[in-house]
C-alpha cells in the first residue's frame, strides 16, 4: 500500500475565516491548506471534510462516536491519520478515542491551531505540517495530540493556555515527542497492536461532573446525581483527594449513590499529582463509601473513560475495577 495520511477535517479555529462577526468556520478548507502548503514537501495526503463542522466548545459524545467511525470506515486505505479539531475540547475527544481505539497499529494525531490558517501569522501551519509527517511514521501507534512541536499522549493531555501557542501540555506524564530540529520520539510509547475498534452508543446524560467548592451546597450533589439516566460521575476534589469534610451528608449521598449502582470517580482538582484516598482521614471515608480513586487521570480522560466502560454495558463493579487499571496508558495505577 502506497504511503499515504488521511486529514480528518472536523472543524475547529485551524480552518476559520475573518468576518464581521469574528472568526466563524468556512467549507472549501482542502483549498485554502494546499494553497498554503505551496511546494512544501509533506507526505500524502487526502482531506476528509465533515458536513456539518463542529465548534469544539459544542462537542457531544456522538461526535467523539462520528470521528471514530470516520477512522475505521477508512482505517485499511491510509498509512495514518491526522484530526483537525478545535482546540477547547481537544483533549476530551483525543481521549475518547484512545478508548474507542483499544488497540491500534497506526497513528491518529490530533492538531489545530491557536490562530487560524487564514491568517497571515498563524502556527496552523507548523502544527499541521508537524502532525503529518508524525502521522506517517511506522513506529508510532496511539492517539496523540501535536501541538506547538510537542507530541502528547492524547489521554494524558490538557489544554493549559487560553491563548499561548504552547496551548497543550500532559502534566502527569513525560511528552511522547518533541519537534526541534529533529522529530525525537520518547521510549515511553505503546506498542502497536492488530486494531480493534469500541464505538459504543453514548447517553450523553450517564456521566456528570462536579467541582467541590468552598461553601458548596449539598444540594447540588444530589440534584446531579437525582436523573435516573446518571451512571457515573467525576467529583473534582481538593489536593489528594478530599472532599469539603465539613458539609454534612456528602457522605451519605454518596453512600447512596453507589447502593444505586452509580459509580463516583474522585479526581484532584490540581494541575499536578495524584489522588490517594487513604492519605487524609476526610479522603479515607471516602473508600469506605465506594468511590473510586482516580489516580493521576485528567478530568478529561476520567470523564470520557467513565462514558465508555457505562456505554460498554459493564457492572458498577467491573467499571470500578477498569477504572483503577491503564487501559491505554491513561493513568498510572497503584503499586
């Protein structure tokens, strides 16, 4: 089979356009990239627009399900893949797919830009010209995110600037790659595996989240957990792991909640670091309620985790145990 990338255009600000209402998403995007590209020397490359673009801020799990069916539909005809999304959920689909993709012998690498193509000053280009010649490399197989010369695993991912070109980092993991002058790939890559596609029915209503804040209301947990159509949530605590010890009754709720079969994932509100339930009084109760410790795992990747082992049809207690172990490299699990 010949060498050859197929870019996955889904939208996002890497192929916007000026107009008097601002940056707005405009068809016609293989044009305006090759255009650009001018006689660059990139790999080949075929460009797949979506119909309907879709703004990153508005992104649902049927569209993390539509960009993964796009992948398999096409997946034996391409060496490797790029997909173009818009920057603000990036990470929440880079690490949807990396479930939905539970084995992989190719590359799917995630990019856009801070700045749009159109512009005459812009990083879409470098991200996009850096994402493909990753993209066609044979000794890479994971879903990974490129952006400003940094190769992230996708699960391990968070957008940590608003506006910096350096918008993408993994705090709780080492980059899979770097782009100098050289492309220089890490060892801590996963190796590649015949492919095997998961693409579940998402409910969009089966997992929620919540941030603990001082002062919180207990109500509120109750009204998130209240829906019948909630299976799971990820509750966003303080440091290590604790939740606000003083609000009488979290317990109980959260008791309940798992005497439900719902399944509650404790994941650190900091940047950095680990949860360990055990490390404080106020985060061992909540072992002994049934909430499960979310290790090092981003908000990102707890969320989307939780949807595919609920959107799997697994028990409440095989999504606890799933959640404690790696699956694609998400997490670091406990010794």
């Amino acid at each position: 089979m010949m060498s050859k990338i197929l870019v996955i255009y889904t939208g996002g600000t890497i192929g916007m356009v000026a107009s008097a209402k601002g940056y707005v998403p405009e068809p016609g995007f293989d044009a305006r990239l090759k255009a650009a590209l001018g006689d660059r020397t990139v790999p080949a490359f075929d460009l797949l627009e979506f119909d309907r673009l879709i703004d990153s801020a508005s992104v649902v799990p049927a569209d993390w399900a539509q960009i993964a069916r796009s992948l398999q539909d096409k997946w034996h005809d391409y060496t490797g893949f790029v997909v173009l999304h818009g920057t603000d959920t990036m990470a929440y689909t880079a690490s949807a797919l990396s479930f939905m993709l539970s084995q992989l012998d190719k590359p799917v690498i995630l990019t856009g830009s801070q700045i749009p193509l159109s512009q005459v000053r812009n990083d879409a280009l470098d991200n996009l010209v850096t994402a493909l010649l990753l993209a066609s490399r044979t000794d890479l197989a994971e879903v990974c995110i490129c952006f400003n010369g940094r190769l992230l695993r996708g699960n391990r991912s968070r957008k940590v600037k608003s506006s910096g070109l350096d918008a993408f980092d993994s705090p709780n993991a080492p980059w899979l790659g770097r782009a100098g002058i050289e492309i220089e790939l890490s060892a801590e890559r996963l190796p590649p595996q015949p492919v095997r596609f998961e693409i579940p029915a998402y409910d969009p209503d089966a997992v929620v989240m919540l941030m603990t804040y001082p002062g919180m209301p207990l109500r509120l947990l109750q009204q998130a957990l209240a829906p019948e159509a909630v299976k799971g949530m990820v509750l966003l605590t303080y440091g290590v792991g604790n939740p606000p010890e003083t609000e009488t009754g979290l317990l109980e709720v959260l008791s309940h909640a798992g005497g439900r079969g719902q399944v509650v994932v404790n994941v650190t509100q900091c940047q950095q670091g680990a949860v360990s339930q055990g490390a404080y009084a106020t985060g061992a109760l909540l072992n002994q309620v049934g909430v499960v410790s979310g290790l090092d795992l981003t908000p990102e990747a707890a969320f989307t985790k939780l949807h595919h082992l609920i959107a799997l049809g697994l028990s409440p207690d095989a999504i606890r145990k799933a959640l404690g172990c790696a699956l694609r490299g998400e997490c670091t699990p406990e010794r």
